[in-house]
C-alpha cells in the first residue's frame, strides 16, 4: 500500500500527505485539524508568534485533536534576528512606500522596538508544546535544540533546496527532508546558496535527494493532486508536502480575496519576488510586484521589509484589494478543484490510489 511509508509511520499517520505550513498569519487551527483528521499531518506556522501565542495554539489544536501535529519556525538566517537598520534608511523606504500608505489612506509606520519575535523563547515554546514534529526552514537548528527534540520524541523535519542542504540537514541528525522545488507556492527556503542560484524543479530536485541522504524525502512543489503524489513517489519520496492546495481551503486563514485569486485566471500567472518580506518567494503577479521590481535591490532585508509591507496588506485586504497583497501560490494553482480541506484530503487518497493502482 502505498499510505504506508517510513514517513507515514514515523508520524503515525494513515497517509504521508503533510500540509504545508504558512507563516504571517495564514496558518489556522480549523486547517490543521481538518488535516490532521483526515489522517494526514497538519502543520500550523508559527514563525511570527511570540512564546505564549505559540503554547496558545499548541493548546488549541489538542482541545481539538489527538491526532499527531507540527509546529513550523524559521531559523534565524542572515541578520534576521537583530537587523541592522539606520534612521535613514528607515526613512528611505517609509519614503519609498507613502504612495502606498496614501492610497489606502493609512499614516506611515512608527518603527518598533524589534521586528520579529525572539527565536529563542519560541523555540521555548516549540519544545514546551512537545508536537509531534517539529518542521523548519532557512537552515538546521542547534546541536542542544535537535538533542532536545530527540529526548522529547519530536520528530524533526528540515527542509531543502539543493543536495548539499539536505546532506547538511541529515549530517546534522535531522529525521525527515522535505525536498521543496522551486515550484512550490511562498518564500524559497534556501540557506547553503542564494535562493537565485539554487531553483531547481521538483522533477530533478526529489531523486537528486534521494539519492544523497538516508533519511526519508518528502516531496513539495508544484502538487496540487494524487497525480503529483504518484509522481512524487515514483521518484523516491516516501511522502508529499503540500501548500497551495491547502491554502485554497475555506478552513485556512487566507483572505477571502486571497483564496479568491487562487482559483482566478491571474493564478497561472506566478513570479518569484522579493518586494513583500525581503526574501525570495512565489506569489500570483500583481501590480505591487511588478511596480517594486526595479526596487528589488534596493529594499531592506527580511524582517524588516515584511513588517513594512505587513501594514499595506492588512488595509488592503480590508479593502478587497488583491494588488496589493502577497498572493502566495504555487505553480500548481491551475489544478486546484477543491475548496474544502476534508474533500480535498478524500480526492488526493483517491487520485492517488487509482493512478498508482494503474501503474
């Protein structure tokens, strides 16, 4: 039977489907635990919570669920956990950017005393919380944090955009590598190379991996239904990751523009970009990135870019105004049919069944 892998076993779960886990707010516990149901790995995002907000929606998901779950956070990556940022460029970019606040008749932001919450008490949090695994991007966390995952039974599940990262990960003792191509829908999770340089297709990424490491693979990027979870398998993954999918789903935190731009025309219409949070990331072309393009190079660097950007998006999907805001999504959002996670999870058993079941 192909629900059961090394991946579906060491999570306990009935089929290797991970839903993808969506930071800045767009994860939810409705989602998480209508996967998690469902028997696949619901996965709540957690990167832009502080300690207590973390332990609160550990807690809610359990109050909910007893099926086994993940916590994703960002390691720090760069200078993302204390970002250098003078007065002046502040001022540069609350210049660059006033056009904007204008338009959608907001006044321009007072810096914050930091960007971002502390990693440290998040991984606090993480480990407080004891989830089932727990799923990171950007790089490989501590040697202490890891062994602490280890004492506890957390599975650990890093991410990868190249060979040598997932060799870095599984030298590291990492359990489970999601292979991610450079399909797949939000930021690009490269940490050993500059994400330009390290976007490679999910088709060449997976055996690339599989052939590298020892561990178990996990494929993401650009798989939308169960002939991508047959693919993926073929190539060597013993489970899939999937993002946009998920996110199009009534249970996610998405706006309802946002889901609504899923399953538009416009949604065939991708383009990596660094204009929302400062970093790589995959999202439907919209007129916020196109007008940015040029500006690219000059914008500060995540954290500090996504909160600039973070009070533009909330005016305008208070305003319904979807060129304006991230609309993260992968290359695979014109395959998208289902807007209901439990019906979703049903199709993606049964397409994968039937095509593998024909192979």
């Amino acid at each position: 039977m192909w629900k059961s892998t090394e991946v579906s076993r060491r999570l306990n779960l009935a089929a290797p489907i991970i839903q993808g886990p969506f930071g800045g707010g767009l994860s939810s516990v409705e989602l998480v635990v209508a996967v998690c149901e469902a028997g696949g790995l619901g996965s709540f995002g957690v990167h832009h919570l502080a300690g207590a907000q973390i332990r609160e929606v550990a807690h809610n998901i359990r109050s909910r669920t007893q099926r086994p779950f993940a916590l994703n956070l960002w390691i720090p990556f760069q200078d993302s956990e204390h970002p250098s940022l003078s007065a002046e460029e502040f001022a540069r970019n609350v210049e660059r950017l006033t056009p904007y606040y204008n338009e959608l008749g907001m006044p321009p932001p007072v810096r914050p005393e930091r960007f971002t919450p502390s990693y440290a008490e998040q991984v606090e949090a993480v480990l407080e919380a004891r989830p089932a695994a727990f799923s990171f991007v950007y790089g490989v966390p501590s040697a202490e944090v890891l062994r602490r995952c280890r004492e506890l039974e957390i599975v650990t599940i890093g991410a990868a955009t190249t060979a040598d990262e997932a060799l870095a990960l599984e030298r590291a003792g990492v359990d489970l590598i999601v292979a991610t191509g450079f399909e797949a829908g939000g930021h690009r999770v490269s940490f050993l190379r500059a994400a330009e340089h390290s976007l490679t297709g999910t088709f060449a990424l997976v055996p690339q991996v599989v052939d590298a490491v020892k561990v178990p693979v996990i494929a993401a990027g650009g798989i939308a239904d169960g002939r991508g979870i047959a693919a993926a398998l073929a190539l060597g993954a013993q489970g899939v990751q999937i993002g946009t999918a998920f996110l199009a789903c009534a249970e996610s935190a998405a706006s309802e523009v946002h889901r609504r731009m899923l399953f538009s025309p416009e949604a065939k219409h991708t383009a990596l970009t660094r204009a929302f949070s400062g970093r790589l990331a995959r999202g439907i072309r919209n007129r916020f990135i196109d007008e940015l393009r040029a500006e690219e190079a000059n914008l500060p660097q995540y954290p500090v870019q996504n909160w600039f950007t973070g009070a533009i998006k909330a005016a305008a999907i208070a305003q319904d105004r979807a060129d304006l805001i991230s609309l993260w999504a992968g290359q695979a959002a014109p395959l998208l049919r289902h807007r209901d996670a439990q019906a979703l999870m049903q199709a993606l058993l049964e397409e994968a069944s039937a095509v593998l079941d024909r192979a």
